[in-house]
C-alpha cells in the first residue's frame, strides 16, 4: 500500500487549483506549488502531471499574484508565492525558460518593502509579520549577501528598541498582529498585554530568527537571545503536563498543545537551536530540558487532533527529527518514530482514502489548499517520510 501520496488524490487537489478561485499565498495555490515540487523530486511514487496542466498552473499563479496579492507576509503574502516559486526552480527554468534569479530578485526587492512596513509597525508575528518574511529572505539561496545583511540589520534595530525589559531583566515582545484579536476581556487589569511565548506568534520565533542572524551581528544578538529565553523560563510551569501556557498571564497549561505553532516543542526546539548557534551550553540544557518533558506525552494526552504541519502530527514528528538532527540524543529518533506510526495511523484504512481521513482537517478549514492547515502541507512531506531528508521548503515554512 502507498502509504504516502496516490495519484487519485493528487489530481483531485490539483485540478481544483487548476478550476476553483485560490488566493496565491501559501493558504492557497503556493502550497500546491510547493506539492508539485515534492511529486517533480520523486518519480519512483508514478505520480504524473502534464507539463501543459503546469505550465497551465504556474501562469495561474503568477496572475493571481499580480491580481490578488497585498501583503508580503508568508502565509498569505508574497514571501509564500516566492517559495512555491523557488522550490520549483529547475522545472521553471527549464520548461517555462524564466529567469529565475532575476525574478526572485525582483520578489525579494519588493518583500523587502513589506518587511519595512511591518518592520516600523512593530508587526514581528513570523506567519503574518516580519520574522517570516526575514526568515525566507535569510535563507533563500536565491537572495544576495547585501540584502540578508540589510535585513539582518534591520530586524536586529527593531527587535532591541521595541523590546520590553521586564522584571530580573528579562526581555520579551508585543504581537501587536496577534493583539488586534485579543478581547480587552483577556488583557490584564492593569493595561499590559499577555506575551505569546509559542513560535508561530510569538517569542520562541524572534529568538529562532536571532539565533541565525548571529552570524551577521553577535554581539547584541546574544544579549537578546539570552535575555529572552530567561523571559521564557520565567514562565514555566512545574508539575503539569506541560511547561508553558500560551501566553505570559496564562494561569496553567490549559491551552496550549504539543504542537509547532504553541506550546513546550516549538518553544523548545528554539531554545535549543539558540544554544547551538551561540555556543551556550546553559540555553542547550534548557531547551532540552523543555523537549525532555515532552517525551512522555502521547497522542492520547496531548491534545493534538489532526495530521496538519500547524498543530498536527506531522509538525511534531518534524520537530522531532530536526532535534535528533541538531543534538544526536537518540531519544528524539524514537519518538519521530513514535508520531511517525501515528501519522500512518491516518492513512492505513482500506475503507477509507486519504481524503476521508483528513475530513477533520477539512471541517476545520475548508481550504484544504492551505500548506499549515490542509492537506497539500500534509502531503508535500511524503518524499521525507520516505528517506528522511529534511524537504527544502521546511527551512522557510516551519524554520526546521
């Protein structure tokens, strides 16, 4: 049995990017785009689509993009189409004789605009915000020296003069993205603003993104990151299931999940790729300690539902790996095993296809189009499931 992807599936999803109306952005046709690129990477699954369709698909894209795209942000914006782009460079180049260099150089210019705005907004959020569009640009191996210096620059500027310097000296940060859809009903009494401590909004991703612009500037970057994370361990919780509420004023660990978006995994994972990157073993123990805690916790009790990269199983068994990657502590291995099994847990049901059993994911959002969210984030990690190789468009997507 596939246990991965099948070619009815694929068309379904791909003939409804082909008739149906998608935002360009990786919540719509650039997530099928980053798909395509996985199904192009392995020929061995028999998965096939006509170059005219393709060509056919892409044309679409890029005239969604000019018509509907307002933002520079990475889920919904144009840093979202510019991966979808990139993760297909070779076929576009070679099929649809683009330039690629220089149309990416053309995305990055004008994300670089967006990135200022958000930038004098104090809009750090990593999927609607700065951080995301930093991330990309950071690590796009289409993106020149001078502009990740010119970034690096930037978001360092910002992140040290819009910081809050708390109690003990701890640094932290408003998402005042995130703040427009916090009720005045849960803002405390005394007119502060609860701090997101999870990595899809919040603390854990502007030290993610610290940690690798640390090659460019150090010095006020460790001062940053160690300041944060001391913020962080301020924060945590003893003797729960997990270590971390969501936000700063949570009084347990109630709401949050074990998952990339919130939550003790995401914040762990970036606490240990900070240790590793500034060369501090305190910040590594910590961040392990953090991922340590999470070893115990099994499907059953971690409050985690569906399969999506956001807040699925697939997300965790990635975070997992990567951690196994970074440390060596076999531990992790196992348990990406462990969420791995549970992933093809979903899929291995004779009387349902894969479609069936992701109806949860459909209930929750309808556009299964979505790379957090849906089923092409889902399936565009078949190729990893099978050999292991981190895919190329998880360094931009998720920072793993």
């Amino acid at each position: 049995m596939n246990y991965y992807l099948i070619q009815s599936d694929f068309d379904k999803l791909f003939q409804s990017s082909l008739l149906d109306v998608h935002t360009p952005g990786l919540d719509g046709l650039s997530s099928m785009a980053v798909l395509i690129s996985e199904v192009n990477l392995n020929r061995k699954q028999n998965i096939t689509i006509q170059q005219e369709e393709l060509n056919v698909f892409f044309n679409k894209l890029f005239d969604n993009t000019n018509k509907l795209c307002k933002n520079g942000s990475l889920i919904n914006g144009l840093t979202g189409i510019a991966i979808g782009i990139e993760c297909n460079s070779n076929y576009l180049e070679q099929n649809m004789n683009l330039d690629l260099h220089k149309l990416l150089h053309s995305f990055h210019n004008y994300i670089n605009i967006f990135l200022e705005k958000d930038l004098h907004e104090n809009k750090f959020d990593f999927l609607y915000g700065y951080l995301g569009m930093a991330n990309y640009l950071l690590e796009s191996e289409f993106c020149s020296k001078e502009i990740k210096k010119s970034v690096s620059d930037k978001v360092i500027s910002t992140l040290d003069l819009s910081k809050v310097n708390n109690y003990s000296n701890c640094y932290s940060w408003i998402n005042y993205f995130e703040l427009n859809y916090i009720s005045l009903r849960d803002r405390k009494e005394n007119g502060s603003c609860p701090i997101n401590l999870g990595f899809a909004h919040g603390i854990s991703s502007i030290i993610m993104i610290l940690s690798k612009i640390y090659k460019f500037e150090n010095s006020i970057c460790k001062d940053l990151i160690i300041k944060a994370v001391k913020f962080i361990e301020s924060m945590q919780f003893k003797n729960q299931i997990y270590c971390f509420g969501r936000y700063s004023d949570s009084i347990n660990t109630n709401s949050t999940t074990l998952s990339w978006c919130n939550g003790d995994l995401g914040i762990g994972y970036s606490i240990i790729y900070a240790g590793i990157a500034i060369n501090d073993p305190a910040l590594l123990r910590f961040g392990k300690s953090i991922v340590n805690n999470t070893l115990k916790i099994n499907l059953d009790n971690s409050r985690v539902f569906n399969g999506c990269l956001c807040h699925g199983i697939i997300g965790i068994s990635m975070i997992y790996f990567k951690c196994y990657i970074l440390t060596g502590d076999i531990n992790y291995l196992y348990k990406f095993i462990y969420w791995k099994c549970e992933y093809l847990k979903f899929l291995n049901n004779d009387n349902l296809n894969l479609m069936a059993n992701f109806n949860i994911i459909k209930n929750h959002n309808n556009n299964l189009q979505d790379h957090y969210t849906g089923i092409t984030g889902i399936l565009s990690t078949y190729n990893f499931l099978e050999n292991l190789k981190l895919p190329y468009w998880s360094k931009f997507v998720l920072c793993i």
